[in-house]
C-alpha cells in the first residue's frame, strides 16, 4: 500500500486539470468530483496504479471498478454496445448511468479492474469537471466511490480527504456533487438487469427500454465471492453509528433522520435531527443522504432513527443505501 503519500488538494480549474492527468499518466491515483459522488480515479490500463487504488480503499479485488470516459466513442473502443444499450447509451449518457457490456477484443481496461470478468462497467459522467479531467487524460480511468471501502460515499471533497487523505496523490475540489447517490449500474444482458439502484431512476429507464428492469436474485445477492455488483456486499454505505429503519417514534439519545414534513413522536428529545427534504423531494434527499448520514455520525450519536422513505423515483436508490447501512456489522 502506498501510505505517507503527501496529498495535495486542488481546486478545480485548468490546473486542477492538467495536474490530474499528469498524476494519471504517472500511476497516481485522482480524487476528483463527478454528479454522483466523487471518485477516487487511476489509469484503467494501468495494473500498478489500480493495484494502489484497491489498496487505499481496503477493497476487495474482486468487486470491479466502473471505467470512466468522455464520450461514446471512448466506450465503443471498451464495450460492445448492442442496439439496446447504444439506446441506453444516447439517452441517458452523459450522466448518473452506468452501463455493463461485453468487453471488446483488445478491451483496454486492465483484467484487475474487472476482477477478471468478461464485461465491464462503462460511465461517461456528466460532471465538467470529471469531463476535463477525462479529457486531459485520453484515456479510460477507474473509478470507484472514493471513501474507505465499506463508508458513506464522499459528496464533498472534504469527505475523501477525511477518509484518504495520506493514501492518495491528489483531490480536484469542484464543491458539492448535485446528484449524491452513486450511478444506476444496468447489466446489458439478455434481459437487462438493475444490478444497482442509484441515481438515474428505474422509472426512466424503463420508459426508454419499453420493458421492466428485473433485479437480480437473492441467491446471488447473497454470493460474495463474485458479487453481480458490489452494492450486494451486505454491509456497505455504513456509519458507525447503528441505523434503525421506518422509526415511526424517536428513542431518548437517537438522532433522527428525517424525510418530508410528518413530525415524529420524541422528536424533540432527539440528540439530533437532519431532515433528507423537509418537502418531500426525493432528488434533494439523494443529495443530502450521504452527508447527513456522515455529520450525524460525527456527533457520536449512539443510534440514527431514520423515517420511512417511499420507494420510489430515487427513494429506491436511497432506501437501498439505508438498508445496507442498517446491516449489523
Ligand atoms: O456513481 C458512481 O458509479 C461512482 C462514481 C465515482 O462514478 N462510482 C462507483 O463505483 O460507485 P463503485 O466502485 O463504488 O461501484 C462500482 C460498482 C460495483 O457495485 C461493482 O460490483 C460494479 O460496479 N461493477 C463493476 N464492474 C462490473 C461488471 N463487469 N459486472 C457487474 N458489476 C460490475
Ligand atoms: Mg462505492
């Protein structure tokens, strides 16, 4: 593992940039914002540089990395699109989607990174600061969520500098992300799968495809040895803190994560209150979800009581993460 690395924090811009493709094309690893969450990026074609990357984040190396590009043609050179993902593709791209294609011969993205597998995960962000850092750099990069393996996902840059800081070569600081929940991962198999609920809905893409998106069974949830994506590692996105789903009341000492205007009974005994949307609008509580989730836990909270959330639009996403937040660990 690479420890004692001096990381140097940068804001976005020109510089930020050119520095991040510099440290790229060196091997070194990129923290940088795109609309989900900010990722922790490395040269996809480079086995050393994701080999540091897995080692800063303690993660698995057997969960794949999502290769991010620029544009379509980028991803053309790593996946094979076939006509419903290319639909996919023009309409949702750039943005909060990833898709899971066939690799294309000659698939420039390292084995290590795809764990081995014969697909791989293609983003191309929206974000203008992810785009030109992908641009500077010309080629693929990986990027997973750029926190320690198993936290809450960064929305700020001060949130991966907490988590990284000493393990990393660079953060790019573009200020908050807008979406705040990680991509849609959509498997493009023979019927396509939702593998991970997130930040494009289920709804939409539904409305493209024409067809129901199936989720994939509980027997491979439950096989961590080859996850279908690793959102299926039970206990993920977790606080330290223990999380208690549908609190209909509030415990004396419990923080309470809130959601729309319902006040809940013991709410004014609560050690803290953060409300996801005090309308109701799921898109601001995706925004809000991983850094109320974090200052909660900040303020050593014994337990956080969260409010019933629907699943819907981007509550299935939300609901997600809070569900494998809640898993004992
Ligand atoms: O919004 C996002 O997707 C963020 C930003 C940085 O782009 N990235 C992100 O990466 O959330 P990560 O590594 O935290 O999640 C990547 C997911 C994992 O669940 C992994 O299992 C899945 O993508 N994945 C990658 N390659 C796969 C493949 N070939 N087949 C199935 N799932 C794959
Ligand atoms: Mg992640």
């Amino acid at each position: 593992m690479k420890t004692g690395v001096e990381t140097l924090i940068l804001p976005a811009g020109v510089a930020g940039a050119e520095a991040a493709a510099r440290t790229l094309a060196a091997g070194g690893l990129v923290a940088f914002p795109t609309e989900t969450v900010y990722g922790l990026g490395a040269d996809a074609a480079n086995a050393t540089a994701i080999a540091h990357l897995y080692a800063a984040k303690g993660r698995p190396a057997f969960n794949p990395l999502i290769a991010h590009v620029a544009g379509l043609s980028a991803a053309q050179r790593i996946g094979r699109f076939d006509a419903r993902a290319l639909k996919l593709a023009e309409a949702f791209w750039p943005g909060p989607l990833t898709l899971v294609v066939p690799k294309t011969e000659g698939c420039p993205v390292a084995d290590l990174a795809t764990a081995g597998l014969d697909t791989v995960a293609i983003r191309i962000p929206a974000h203008p600061v992810a785009q030109a850092i992908l641009r500077a750099f010309g080629g693929a990069v990986v990027a997973p969520s750029a926190n320690i393996s198993g936290h809450v996902s960064p929305t700020l840059a001060a949130h991966v500098e907490s988590d990284l800081s000493g393990r990393i070569d660079l953060i790019v600081d573009g200020g908050p992300v807008t979406v705040g929940v990680e991509s849609t991962i959509i498997g493009c198999f023979e019927t396509a799968m939702l593998l991970r609920p997130g930040g494009l809905s289920r709804e939409r893409i539904e409305a493209v495809l024409g067809a129901s998106l199936v989720r994939p069974t509980a027997e491979g949830e439950s096989d961590d040895s080859q996850p279908l994506a690793p959102g299926m590692l039970a206990s993920h996105y977790a606080p330290r803190a223990p999380v208690r789903l549908n609190a209909q009341e509030v415990a004396p000492g419990e923080a309470l994560l809130g959601f729309g205007p319902a006040r809940l009974p013991g709410m004014e005994a609560a050690a803290a209150v953060m409300n996801l949307s005090p309308t109701g609008d799921l898109d601001e509580a995706a925004a809000n979800l991983f850094g109320y989730l974090r200052s909660l836990d900040a303020k050593g909270t014994r337990t956080i009581a969260v409010m019933t959330i629907p699943e819907e639009g981007l509550g299935e996403a939300i609901n997600d993460r809070l569900r494998r937040a809640a898993v004992a660990r």
